[in-house]
C-alpha cells in the first residue's frame, strides 16, 4: 500500500530514485534499488536534513538478521521493513 499523498517526508532527501514508505515522529522511510549494491534493494532511516543523517541496511542483510532472530521488535530497521513489506503489496508474519 503505497504512502497516503498527503503524508510528506519530513526531511530533505536528495535521491530521486528512492520510494518514500512515510514517516514516525522523528524518521523518514525509504527504500531504493537503483543505487543498491544488493539485488533486494536497501532500506533507508532519514534523521536530518544533511546529506549524513541517515541510515541504510541492505534488505537481504534484515532478512537474514530476522531468520537467525538478531534483530529484535523494537529495531527500527524492522519498521522500516514492515513498511518496505506493506508498499510491494506482501502480507508476512515476522
């Protein structure tokens, strides 16, 4: 499901390319294929307007934390995930 047109980000983000997945009180989502050096794409966590208040996680790299139980429910690259997982359209239990 893809972000509601009203809800914008609340941080620049210079990358074309990127998918917004929206915004919690303090962080922007994204996810991008275009420049990710894994073919899943990486999931991005905005911060800050500068070009360095962000995060990235490839999405193979969470898949595979989640599978040996690494990351736990309260890692924001989950909700970052869970929203990634809501924008193609899956429905997964994690």
């Amino acid at each position: 499901m893809p972000v509601a047109e009203k809800q914008k980000p609340l941080y620049q983000h210079d990358c074309e390319d990127c998918i917004y997945l929206g915004s919690d009180e303090i962080r922007d989502y994204y996810f991008c294929l275009e420049h990710s050096s894994f073919d899943s794409g990486t999931l991005i966590i905005r911060l800050g307007n500068y070009p360095s208040d962000y995060f990235s996680m490839p999405v193979k790299v969470l898949i595979d934390a989640l599978k040996t139980n690494f990351i736990d429910e309260e890692n924001v690259f989950l909700n970052c995930y869970k929203r990634y997982l809501e924008y193609i359209g899956k429905s997964k239990t994690l």
